[in-house]
C-alpha cells in the first residue's frame, strides 16, 4: 500500500476539530485541500469518518474507536522526525569509553570525573589504553572519544585540538647535569611507544647536528618508563604537564631541553555520528575542561 503519512496529521486534526474547516484552520490548509484528504482518508479506511449532523459533523464509532491510536502516532512521528536537543543530566544514564595514553588518563581523569559526577551521577567512564595495532573502534562505536597527539586520516571522522603541552626531559632525582644538545645525546634513553619504536623525531634533530643516542629501552606506557628511571641512569623525554602527577608519584625531576621542539598537541577525535548527539558534545565539553585545569 502506497500510504501519504501526512493523511494521519489530516485525520487527527479532523478528530480533534470535529470540522474540515477548524482542521484547515488549525493546519493552515485551505478547506477544499482538507476535505480532498478527507476523501481519501475514506478511501483507505473504508469508512465515513465525519458525519453530518445538521449544523455539525460527529465523528462515527470507527473515528472514535482510533482516535487516541492516531494521536499517538502523529506525536511519535514529531518525536522521531523533531528530536529534543534539550539534555537532562541529573537523568542521562549512559556509559562513555575514551581511548587515550596513560599519561593523559591520569592527568586528566581525576578532573573529568569529578566534573561528570557533579552533574551526571548516571553517567559512567570507560578509559582504555591505547593498543600497539590501530583499530575499528571508533568507527563501530566501540569507543567514543580517543585522545593522542595525531588528527584523524579519514573524513568521516571528526577532530579537535583541545590544548598543548610543551615537551621536557625528565630524570630521577640526584642525576647529574645534562649539558647542551652533546650532553642530551649522551644520556641512556628509555622511548615511550604502544609499538615499541626505537626512535622518533628528536633522533632526526640529532642527525642534522651529527649526533646519535642511545636508546636503553622503549617500552609500551609512560608510568613504567617513570619507574625505568626512578631507578636508574635513564632519561626519558615526556610532555610536561600530562606526565606532572608521574614525574610527582615517581620522585623525578624535569629539566628544559637543550633544543627546541613544537609543543605537543592534545588531539580529540570522534566519528561523525555523534556531531549531533547531545550527551556526547556535553562530554567533549567537560574534557576540555579537565584538560584545561
């Protein structure tokens, strides 16, 4: 059956007004355009549905045995084509998963989730730590916010830079001095990698001034390259502020580079399913937030 879902709006307005003109008036149709629908409303339905009774129309048992259902179904199709932005944190009851690198988890998640209680107590967080193979799970929904330092490659994802953070070297406390740009390539270096790599941009800064370190280890998060030095010999070069409580926890200390490197930037990224749904730009909203403190 070839159905114009806009005879139900027709149909209620009738039930409601009980006349073609008050449903005209109220639909802001001319009177022939609704009697037209009413024809075939008719039609479909194989019945009368408004009756003249002298001066009035009376709707028959058939339009008042169907007269709640077709008002139900006009205000469903409202909710379903008219959404409501209006978000109710006191009742959002979701769960949230964010991928991101340790270091940020614990720089930040003691602010987020502060943030989230206080206003969203139904809400629940989800951190996981960033995997050594690239992954589906943005795209499936799987994961709804991955932080890192790297803009998404494909359009249908969404991005943006929620902050900066300028990069240090860090070492335990006690370590002797480290010396200009010789003294830094001198020193046993522990890497930072989910794929255990061996090097990254800082050995090309090396390279262009003819010198190489050594890289004693390179290992999958930053608490244990934290631990790596607390007890040793070993640097590491870390962002500043998203490594602080480490650096506190670990009894390190952080010293200017001897060389200049951009800051790091802090990336978020989402698929562009949720460029609409509210709860997840309220979110969004209080991870920069966090971020920011």
């Amino acid at each position: 059956m070839h159905l114009d879902l806009n005879l139900l709006t027709v149909l209620d307005a009738l039930l409601d007004e009980g006349s073609v003109t008050g449903a005209a008036d109220r639909l802001r149709l001319s009177a022939p355009a609704v009697s037209r629908s009413l024809g075939r409303i008719r039609r479909h339905t194989g019945d009368d549905i408004l009756v003249r009774t002298g001066r009035t129309m009376t709707p028959t048992p058939y339009a008042l045995a169907v007269r709640e259902q077709v008002s139900d179904l006009v205000r469903q199709s409202q909710a379903v084509l008219a959404p409501s932005r209006e978000l109710d944190l006191a009742t959002l009851d979701r769960t949230f998963t964010l991928r991101c690198h340790d270091a940020l988890a614990t720089a930040v998640a003691p602010f987020l989730l502060a943030s989230v209680e206080a206003q969203a107590p139904g809400v629940r967080l989800r951190f996981l730590a960033e995997t050594a193979d690239d992954t589906d799970d943005l795209r499936h929904g799987r994961v709804d916010l991955e932080v890192g330092a790297d803009p998404p490659a494909l359009p249908e994802f969404r991005s943006e830079t929620i902050g900066h953070d300028r990069l240090v070297l860090a070492m335990r406390r006690g370590h002797g001095p480290v010396e200009g740009l010789a003294g830094y390539a001198a020193q046993s270096h522990v890497l930072v990698s989910r794929r255990g790599r061996l090097t990254d941009p800082v050995d090309e800064i090396l390279a262009a001034h003819g010198l190489r370190r050594r890289v004693l280890a390179s290992v999958g998060t930053s608490a244990a390259a934290a631990h790596v030095i607390s007890r040793g010999d070993g640097v590491m070069t870390i962002a500043d502020a998203m490594n602080r409580p480490l650096v506190d926890a670990f009894g390190l200390v952080t010293v200017p580079l001897p060389f200049a490197l951009p800051e790091a930037s802090i990336i978020c990224s989402w698929h562009q399913r949720y460029d609409t749904d509210t709860a997840h730009a309220w979110l969004r909203t209080q991870l920069r937030a966090a971020l920011t403190r």
